[in-house]
C-alpha cells in the first residue's frame, strides 16, 4: 500500500494522544493507495486491546462515502510492544482479512514504528508499505 508519511505521522499523534490506552481508527483510500486517517474511539479504552466504537464507525463511513474512499485498512497501536500482531489481533482480523492492518509501536515513544500486515486465515504475513 502507498501511504504519505503525513498520515503515518497523523497515526502515531493519535497513538500518543490515547496513551496509556491502545488508539484505533480506519485508512481510507483505494487502487492500493491510503489517502486519508480516520482516528476513532477504541471503546475498549483498554492498553491490551482494541474495538473500533460503533458511533465513530457510522460517521466514519459516512465520511468514506462522500469521499469515494473505501476502506483499504484498520490501525490500532501497541503502548508498550513491538509492531507485531498478537493472537487477539490475528484473530479479531478474520472480519475484515481483505484489509491491511497496520500497528503503530510505541515500544519506544522517541522512535514509534508503523508497519502492515496482511491478516488472513489466522496467518501473519507481511504488507508492504510504500511511504511517500
């Protein structure tokens, strides 16, 4: 997927904004490309796990729509672990496995790391993100 590193950076301010709890949100976009970041509420309000809020969701899409985007992806951060899925994600995944999910790591806060991954048939395997 193409991203900006605008919106990598628009992902980790929300993850830092929602410390000490995970951030979540939507990648909007289409033809392999994100275009823009929908921060949303994680109604879990949890460090260890995440659910995208049922509200924000309807607005969110509502917003795609008179965009002409489409969903192309799901983020959510990890506060104090690697870019990595864990079996929840892996599992929660299952949903939506045609998107790219995409892991904001403030493992280490001066140096946050972004990076995809493809999430199908409960395998991990790696997306590639092309900043530009």
């Amino acid at each position: 997927m193409k991203i900006s590193q605008q919106l990598i950076d628009e992902m980790v301010a929300h993850a830092r904004a929602e410390l000490p709890n995970e951030c979540c949100g939507l990648v909007g976009g289409g033809d392999g490309r994100a275009t823009t970041v929908y921060p949303m509420r994680n109604e879990f309000e949890s460090p260890l796990r995440y659910k995208l809020d049922s509200k924000d969701n309807l607005r969110v899409s509502r917003e795609m729509d008179e965009a002409g985007e489409e969903i192309v992806g799901v983020f959510h951060s990890h506060t104090k672990s690697a870019a990595y899925p864990s079996q929840t994600d892996v599992n929660e995944a299952q949903a939506w496995p045609q998107l790219i999910y995409l892991i904001v790591s403030l493992q280490d806060e001066d140096a946050p790391e972004v990076k995809g991954y493809w999430l199908k048939d409960l395998a991990i395997t790696d997306a590639e993100l092309v900043i530009e």
